[in-house]
C-alpha cells in the first residue's frame, strides 16, 4: 500500500499573517522576490479587501492601529489582521498620521465589497483567501513543491493528487514537467522504485476526452462517478419528472436556461473584475495589429462575454501560439451555440477570438499568449461557479443527477454506453482513480443512489408529493398545534417549487422501500423534520 498526497499548485493561503512569501509582497511589493510568486497585476497596488467598511470609515472608528510586534511596527485591523509596513516607515510609524501612513504602502486597504470589482490579483474562485500562484515560473515551480519531491526521495510518499489543475496557467506543461521532475528522483532501495502516481482532479463534460499525453495516470475519479451513477438511472424518468418539476416550480425542465442564467449573472457580479482584466488583455492583443483596426473594447468585451455564456467545457490548453487538436472540436460547438446572442454585425469579433484560442490570430505573440490565459483562467470557474454552486441548487428535476463532474441535463447512461466508456477506461487509463465519493461531492453515494430510484417510479413520486402536499393542508386545517403543525408546514413549504430540492434532498436519507411500499412520505419526512429520523436512514 502506497500514500498519495493531494497538492494544490494552483493557489495558497494568504490571510492570518503567517505566509511570509505573501508578507514580503506587502512589505515591499513589487520589487520582493515573490512577487514573481503570486499572480499579481502591478499597474496599481496590491488591493487588499479585508476592511468591513471603506477605509475612511474603518479608520474613523479606530479598527486601524499601529502596533509593534516582534521589534518592527505593523497594521492591524480589528484585533486579528496584522499588515506589515514598509522599512521606510519604520521610524515614524508610532507618531505619522494614521492615514497617511496606510497610504505610502505598498498594497490598498479596502473594503471587502470591492474584491468582485477591483481585485488586481487572481483569487481562486471568488475566496479573497486564496491567491493564484504563477506555477508556470521555474522558480515558483520549484519551491512550491520542493516539500512533494524531498518526501518523494525519502520513500514516505508515492505519488500525488493534483488539485484544481485547470486553474493553472499551462496544465498540460504542468503535467509533463511534474512527470519529469519525479522521475529524475531517486528513490531509497527499500521503497517502490516509481514511477511516481500523478492523478489529477479535472472536471470532463460529457464526450470531451482526457488528453494522453500529459504524463499523468488519470484523473481523480469525478468521470468514472458520472459514469456509474447515470448507469442506475431509468431514461423513462427524464420526461415525466422534468415536467413535475416545471409543473411544481414554475422554472423550467430542462438545465440549460439555469446554466445559461447563472453563467450570466457571475460574469456581471462575482467575476466582473477578472472579466474586465481579461478584456484589457485582448484589447492590448487588438491594438498590436492594424489587422484589428475597428475592434472596440465595447465589442471585445461583448463577444467574450458571450463566448463564456455557452462555453461547453471547464477550459480548452491554447498557448496563444498554438492549441491541441482536441480543442478544435470544443470551439466549433461554442461557434454554434453563441450564434444566437451575438449582437448583429459583431459576428466577426466572436470569430477573432475564438482564432486566438487557436493560436492563429494576429498581434504580438506575448499579449496573445497573455490574453488567451486570462481567458482559460476564466472560463474554468465560471464552469464550476455556475454549474457546481448555482445552476445545481436551482434545478431540481432529480438531485442524484446535480453533482460535481456530472452532466444534469443527461437522465441516464445505458449499459452499452458504460461497457464502451469502461473499455476505452482500460485502454488508455488503467490506473486512474475510481471513485464514487470525495469530498467534493454534494450527495453520498446512497443518498444518489436512493434518489436514483425515483428515475424509475417518476408517477409514484408525483403523487406521493401531491399526497403530502394534501395532508400538511389537512394538518393546517385541523389547527393541529405544537411539534406535528411545525413538520406539516415545513413539509408544505418544501414541496413546492424550488423548496422541493430541500424536500427531495430529505427522501434521500430515506429508505426507498417506504416510499415504494406506500407508507406515506409525508410521515416519514415529518419524522426526518422533527428530528425523530433514525429508523430511516
């Protein structure tokens, strides 16, 4: 048996004060040696959102004060935030005025409602904790994970989960000079020889295949649990309970409106800032050609706005010079599908870009290569913001079918289907993880399984629904009191609309037999919400 670990080079923690690569950055900010670390625009300051309020209001309540610590003055907000100050400052720092002093440093306190606006630095996700690193630098490459390759030689690791790898800069190079830097390890005699396992945690839509040449053993096991969870559910199903569904919440049946919808909604607000960024870098690109002439900003911004409205997948791997086949394929779908929201006349702008994804567009090949980043750095969370933690909590045609890797607009896999899907598995990755949980996932294994069965029995679960729907009016009625009127009305409300993903989600603690021997749902989710649930899970 052999120990993997789970690496995440694509971010780092940077709040409490106790990263001192991210402390230097503060202290002397562009000119410290890691600020090559961090993946940080330097045309204005380091924004730091950690303020509750704006500045001038936090600095008037007296949140902000100089403190000294270990010999040197730092800033401390609220008690708990300790900001370094810059060595210039030093001698004055107890006596300067307070304001003034914050602004001489090198990064802009703010407060925490700008980050989505303002922003300078990429964050993973929308999580103001964590900061993008430049894994792609050798240098930065090498000291992140210098700790991975000394318990490598040592013999007390074996191989490691890469977390997030979309999130990097260059994935596939990632990958291969991982591959490369563990193999040139030698390991002690008394150990496995190698070579090292390399597994990697990427988010594949549904026919986008994993590419086999990026030295790696597989990924993590989020393709393989799509696969085998479709595998339990009944295509019949799809119809009957996409219509419940619009019937119940008046929203509609199929998933690809609450996708389109939440991808909308994040670019114009949590990802506004990087979006912006992004268009910045395809402007510079634009105004490096006279090929471009005519290309506004407005124009650039609207047509990659609407290129990550429909994108299909996380990311694609273009390196502003050239892209992976595969990628062809990914852009031909996003062609066809963006056609219907691109403003008229604007089709041309759409096709520039997607041109530069290739690698095959006009400009200076330092900004394509900039440009085309920024776009896959954004693409990719917006895939997982929108889909994973939004669209997901807002469709409810079946909840075993709302997970993370998973494909909510596919009802099922046939077993053809999953007997091919396995061959190709053992052809070409032998040794990728199969997994039917993790930590990411938003539902066990026997809560999908469970839920699965309602694929079958999609008319048994529209009239139980009604049935309970019916009682808790009939409890209301009764003017039933104290624990009993509490479950019935909580049972009500979560049987209609969107509050029936609630309700759903409660049947998934269940046993399926009591819902297929008839014994009345409502009783057992009025047990579940009055807290007397053990006889059923």
């Amino acid at each position: 048996m052999g120990v993997i670990i789970d690496i995440v080079p694509n971010h780092m923690g940077v709040v409490g004060g106790e990263n001192s690569w991210w402390n230097d950055v503060l202290a002397y900010g562009e000119t410290s040696e890691f600020a090559r670390y961090f993946d940080i625009d330097w045309r204005e300051k380091l924004v730091l959102p950690i303020l509750g309020d704006p500045l001038a209001e936090t600095l008037a309540s007296g949140a902000l004060k100089v403190e000294q610590v270990d010999g040197r003055y730092v800033l401390e907000a609220y008690g708990e935030h300790r900001l370094p100050i810059r060595d210039e400052d030093q001698p004055t720092a107890a006596t300067d005025d307070i304001a003034a002093l914050v602004d001489r440093q090198h990064y802009r306190l703010a407060s925490w409602r700008v980050a989505n606006d303002e922003l300078n630095w990429r964050r993973f996700f929308t999580i103001n904790d964590l900061a993008g690193l430049r894994a792609e630098d050798p240098v930065v490459f090498e000291a992140t994970h210098a700790l991975y390759f000394r318990l490598y030689a040592e013999g007390l690791i074996d191989g490691v989960r890469v977390d997030h790898v979309d999130g990097l800069t260059h994935p596939a190079g990632y990958c291969r000079q991982l591959r490369a830097r563990f193999d040139a390890i030698e390991r002690p005699a008394d150990v496995p020889p190698g070579p090292a396992y390399i597994v990697i945690e990427k988010i594949l839509a549904d026919g986008e295949p994993l590419a086999t040449d990026w030295g790696i053993d597989g990924t993590s096991g989020y393709d393989f649990m799509e696969q085998v969870t479709a595998l339990l559910h009944a295509p019949a199903g799809a119809e009957p309970l996409a219509k419940l569904w619009a019937d119940i919440s008046e929203r509609s049946g199929d998933f690809a409106p609450e996708e389109l919808r939440a991808r909308q909604e994040l670019l114009a607000w949590q990802f506004d800032g990087q979006r912006r960024r992004c268009v910045d870098a395809f402007v510079a690109l634009a105004r490096s050609t006279p090929e471009c002439d005519g290309l506004t900003r407005g124009m650039l911004d609207r047509a990659i706005e609407r290129l990550l409205w429909v994108f299909p997948v996380y990311r694609t791997y273009g390196t502003g010079d050239s892209a992976p086949a595969a990628d062809a394929a990914i852009r031909e779908t996003v062609r066809q599908r963006v056609a219907q929201f691109v403003p008229p006349g604007e089709d041309a702008v759409v096709e520039r870009i997607l041109v530069w994804l290739a690698g095959e567009g006009p400009g200076d090949a330092k900004l394509a290569a900039e440009a085309v980043r920024k776009f896959q750095q954004l693409s990719a969370p917006i895939a997982a913001k929108a889909v994973e933690d939004t669209a997901f909590y807002r469709y409810g045609r079946l909840l075993s079918r709302n997970d993370v890797g998973f494909d909510a607009a596919r009802m099922s896999l046939d077993i053809d289907e999953f007997h091919a899907a396995m061959v190709e598995r053992a052809r070409d990755w032998p040794a990728a993880m199969l997994a039917i949980a993790t930590h990411d996932h938003k539902r066990g294994e026997d809560v999908r399984a469970r839920l699965a069965v309602l694929s079958e029995l999609p008319d048994l679960w529209g009239a139980r629904g009604t049935m309970a729907r019916t009682r808790c009016a009939v409890c209301r009625r009764s003017r039933s009191r104290g624990r009993l009127y509490a479950a019935a009305d909580a049972v009500r409300r979560m049987a209609r609309g969107p509050d029936r993903i609630g309700y759903r989600r409660i049947v998934g603690l269940c046993r399926a037999d009591r819902l297929v021997a008839g014994k009345g749902v409502a009783r057992g989710e009025a047990a579940l919400v009055l807290g007397g649930a053990g006889r059923g899970v």
